[in-house]
C-alpha cells in the first residue's frame, strides 16, 4: 500500500499563511503610517495654537503696543501687523491690530490652521 507524501498540503498551507501574513504586515503598515501623519499635524497644531496664544498674551502684557509685541515675539513690525515665519514647522503667523484689538492667524502654505482675536486693555480704559 502507498502512502501519499504530505509535503504538497505543508507547501500549500505554509503559502496561505504567508500570504496571510505579508496582507497583516501592509494593514498595519498603513496604520502606523497613518497614525504617524495624523501625530505630526497635531504636533503642529499644537506649535500653533502656543505661538498664537504666546503673541496674544505679549500683546495683553504690553497693553496693545505693536513694537514692543513684535520685539518680544522677534519680529520686525509693519505699519499695523508683522508676521513670523518658522521654518522647522513650515508655518507662518500674522499679527494684525486695529487700534486695541488683534488678529492673529497661523499658516500652513495658504490654509488657516489656527486663529484668534484678542483685545488688550490700555491704561485710559
């Protein structure tokens, strides 16, 4: 009586669970993909949201003045605005007052990310 060599059904299971395998490995290639791009844009959203909250605050602290805000953010201001540029996070702030109040937007490329108004108090009210 003969016997039938098992190898064919080993060979053709051990294909199967390759092929299993390497269809698991890309889905969690993709995910750990995915999740790295989605961990960089809250990262910048993040830079985003501290820079505009940090010109905010300078522009409260200095009561409204353009100059002294600008300095301290390490701007060089316009007429009534200036603008940051960070090159790391390839983002860039506008700062833009009207008499006490300011409006300050980030960046990236041409998309808002970020903005915000602020109002700062002055000394005569």
């Amino acid at each position: 009586m003969k016997t039938r060599s098992k190898t064919p059904l080993f060979l053709m299971e051990f294909i199967i669970m390759l092929l299993v395998f390497s269809i698991s490995a890309a889905v969690c290639l993709q995910v750990f993909t995915g999740a790295k791009r989605i961990s960089a844009e809250s990262q910048r959203l993040d830079f985003a949201c501290m820079e505009a909250q940090k010109a905010a605050e300078y522009w409260k602290a200095t009561h409204g003045d353009l100059a002294e805000t600008a300095e301290q953010m390490g701007a060089l201001p316009d007429e009534n605005s200036f603008s940051i540029f960070y090159e790391e996070e390839w983002l860039r702030m506008e700062f833009v007052c009207e008499e006490t109040a300011a409006d300050i937007a980030v960046f990236s490329g041409e998309e808002e990310i970020f903005s915000l108004e602020c109002e700062a108090v002055t000394a005569d009210g």
